[in-house]
C-alpha cells in the first residue's frame, strides 16, 4: 500500500471489493480513510442530499406516461421543507384534489361499481427515481395486469406512501400500488419502492397491512424483475383479498428469478 492506496497484488480484498457496492476494506491511511475513499463517500453522500431536495417534475414524468389517462395531485405538504418536517401532512391529501378525485365518480361522468386497483407515482424522497425509472417500471407491471379495470394513473407531489390510502378511497379502488421515490442510501440514490395495500383505509391502515418490493432500479432489483413480483403480488392480493403480513411471495419456479 503506497499514497493511501490499494495494489491489488497485495489486497486480499481486491476480489470482494468486485461483487458488491458496499465500502469494506478501505485502508487506512494513518487514523483516517485513504483520500480518494473519503472523496468517494462525500459524493456519494452529495447525490443522496441532492436527491432528497430535488424539485418533482410531475407534468415531465406525466409527459412520459404519453398515451396514459393521468391525474396530478399534491399531499397537504405545500413545500419541500414542511414534507421532511412534517411527515403526517405528507400523508394526506390536498382536499382540493380530493374532491377532484371523488368528481371522477360521480353518477353523471359514469357509474361503476370501483376500480380493481389504482397506481400512484410519487416523489416521496427522491423525485429523481421517479424520474429515471418511473414511467418505463410503470408500463412493466401494467403488463402483468391484463384484465384488471385499472383507475386514471395519480402522479402526487411530495407524498408519503400513507398518501394512497387517500387516492384509493376517494377513487373508489379497491388497491393501491404506490411507487415511490426510496430514502437515498450511500450507494443508490435512485431506488424505487413499491407498496401494495388491499382496501386501504385513511388513517387506520398499519403498515403490517402492506406488501413492499424496494430497491427498484438497474443496478439493485432489475425494473422486469420488480414487475413481475409486484405483479405476482397484486394478482395473490385480489384472490386472497388481502395485503400484508397474511400475503406470502411463494411465487411458483418458473416465476422465479436467479
């Protein structure tokens, strides 16, 4: 080791370093880490932050969704900062747009009897996974739902995932998927997570009463890979009506992934 660096000739942590983005074995250099390892984990931490406060792009992501009936919405958190201090507004919906998503069924535009299920794009805390991957995860997973009377995609601003609770019971849907941006960690800033919960109720709904697949994106769980469990998941929770703790991923070999 010379400079505070590695030669791999001498690393007996040269190969592992190899099969994984966790920061082991990074040397020391007197009582500190190498510099080039220090300068490497402030970037990293650099683009979690930036990630966190990055302004949502709500009309760009719904100008992806191209053909797709959408509907942009807002949580009671007005601004960036009041959503990370105020983590319960982000839960609730702007009740302007909640009368706006009840209007939506309304007699006169059309009775029905609800919809199966309603997916919800939202920021949460990284707009930019939404950004990059939204959309193309989006289109996956609706692929694996033929048949199902799906409601207008919801994109929603500075959103918790309580938030769909909201969207489900004011669109009358029986389901809600909410795909949403993942607290940035120091080796993926742009991870979406996905959560499944059946008949959802504001404010009574537990977190025991949802299903989660996390760490959506290229290099963490592939976008097909994500679809097909979230998939695999909405189908199980429409025929055993229901979400959560009693909802097991015992998805059959051929659906399973490697």
């Amino acid at each position: 080791m010379s400079n505070g660096t590695f030669d791999s000739a001498f690393d007996p942590w040269a190969n592992l370093r190899r099969f994984t983005p966790a920061r082991i074995a990074l040397g020391r250099t007197g009582d500190g880490l190498p510099t080039d390892r220090l300068l490497e984990f402030q970037a990293a931490h650099a683009l979690a932050r930036d990630a966190v406060h990055q302004p949502f792009d709500a009309e760009g992501l719904a100008d992806q969704l191209c053909s797709l009936a959408n509907v942009i919405v807002r949580s009671q958190a007005r601004d960036r900062a009041t959503y990370l201090q105020r983590p319960d507004l982000g839960r609730k919906l702007d009740e302007v747009d909640k009368a706006s998503l009840r209007a939506m069924n309304c007699p006169s535009k059309g009775s029905h009897d609800g919809y199966d299920a309603v997916i919800v794009l939202a920021d949460g805390l990284s707009a930019r996974a939404l950004h990059d991957h939204g959309a193309a995860l989006l289109r996956l997973v609706m692929e694996r739902l033929a048949g199902w009377n799906l409601a207008p995609i919801v994109i929603a601003r500075q959103a918790r995932v309580a938030l769909g609770d909201d969207v489900a019971a004011s669109l009358n849907a029986r389901m809600v998927l909410m795909l949403i941006g993942e607290r940035p960690g120091l080796t993926a800033a742009d991870s979406i997570g996905a959560y499944l919960t059946f008949q959802p109720k504001p404010g009574v709904t537990r977190d025991a009463e949802r299903n989660c697949v996390s760490n959506i994106r290229p290099d963490g769980l592939p976008l097909p890979v994500g679809a097909d469990t979230i998939g695999f998941l909405m189908n199980e929770a429409r025929r055993l009506k229901l979400t959560g703790i009693g909802l097991k991923e015992n998805r059959p070999p051929e659906l399973t992934h490697g």
